[in-house]
C-alpha cells in the first residue's frame, strides 16, 4: 500500500519538474515598471511557451502583479544565454510593451500571447490599470490587438489607436479609433486600399463626422499611388 501511495503523490512532481524555468528581466521598457519573465523554452536563441511575468516597482522594487501568458514569444540576441545566468531585455527585444493606451495618464501594458493576428503576426493581452495599483485585462483592446496585424499604434495628439490589416497581396486597410468612457471602442475613420483589379489602386476613406459615416471612393493609377514607395 506505501509503495502505490508513492508512486501517485510522485507523479505530479516529476511532472512539475521537468517544465524548465529561463530567467529574464526587464528594466528598459517602462518608465515607473521593471519585470521579472520566466518562460517555459528557450532553444537556439527563440523562447516561448508558458510563461510567468513579475512587476515590481521601480524606485521600491515592491512586487505590484503576476500576469501569465500562455506563449511569450520573443527572441533572443546572439549573445544571450538563460541557461547560464538571467538575460536584461532590450525595449524593442521585449515581448512586453508599455504605453499609456487609454489615455488616461498612467501606463499600462501589453503582453505577448502567441501569434493570433493576421498572417500569424504577434498578438497581445492588453491589461489597463485601474487607478489602484493593479492591472485588468481589457477584452476590447485585447481583440484589437489579437485580430489585426500586430499591437494597435498610439497617436496621443488625436488620442486613437491606429491598426493595419491586410488581406493577400492587394488589399490593405487602416482603422482608427478612440476610446469612449461610455460606449467603449468607436471607429473614426479608416482608409482601405485596393489593387486587385488592373492598374488601377481603389482608395476608399470613410470618416465619422457629426455622428454620420461619409465615405470617398477614388481611383489611381498604381505606378502613381506607390511612387513614393518605389
């Protein structure tokens, strides 16, 4: 009887064993934040999988929120090895990324969850802090950034976020929005950008103005449109 009692209560622990842990830090990417990242993998300079991330203040060093991700995703530089010591990220190596993103003054943070977006392009859980010293996940600015193609750009001038899609070879599209304390995510505007048809690129802006869509619709000639591009 002990030695079956042994083998049930030694099976989880085995298995919690063999998970590896890679240590990480951040120091850079925030102005008030640093993070401690444990992530499951790290092999021939790529890290992912499950993954645990720390904050902590700055100045007091006082550990705020744990945040898990279930695929941190990022890379490593040629020179950084987790397996003999703790790796410093640099801000734009990071898989987490910093911004005051409802505009509400304080800072708040996204983190990498695998590659959801358009075209298996980076997706991101979205937390907004709360005023409270702590971090929620917004379900809106979650999707925003999980269904397009990337993390959504911040304008803080016109207070929108900004995302680009594509589809295939010849469709682009750029959507802006702004928050509402209210009505949540609300598009302004948005340009879509189409060459699938001759040589021809069909531009098509739509604009919220007063409460109503106006859309424009024109025509250009490829070589013409893309010139600055060329």
């Amino acid at each position: 009887m002990m030695k079956k009692l042994f083998l049930v209560f030694a099976t989880p622990f085995l298995s919690n064993c063999a998970i590896a842990q890679y240590k990480l830090a951040d120091h850079s990417s925030s102005e008030k934040y640093e993070a401690k990242i444990n992530v499951e993998n790290c092999i021939d300079g790529l890290c992912s999988g499950k993954a645990t991330i720390i904050l902590s203040d700055k100045i007091t060093g006082k550990e705020i929120q744990t945040f898990r991700s279930n695929d941190l995703d990022f890379s490593l530089k040629t020179n950084q090895d987790p397996k003999t010591s703790t790796v410093e990220l640099g801000k734009y190596q990071s898989p987490l990324i910093f911004g005051d993103f409802n505009f509400d003054g304080n800072e708040d943070i996204a983190i990498r969850n695998g590659s959801k977006s358009a075209y298996n392009d980076p997706s991101y859980d979205v937390y907004i802090f709360d005023g409270k010293n702590k971090f929620a996940l917004d379900k809106e600015l979650t999707t925003l950034a999980s269904s397009n193609s990337g993390m959504f750009k911040i304008d803080r001038k016109s207070k929108q976020l900004s995302v680009y899609k594509k589809d295939g070879c010849c469709y682009n599209k750029t959507t802006n929005y702004r928050l509402d304390v209210k009505k949540g995510l609300l598009e302004v505007s948005s340009v879509i950008e189409d060459s699938s048809i001759g040589d021809y690129v069909t531009v098509i802006t739509q604009k919220l103005v007063d409460g109503k869509t106006k859309r424009t619709i024109e025509r250009f000639k490829t070589k013409e449109y893309y010139k600055e591009d060329n």
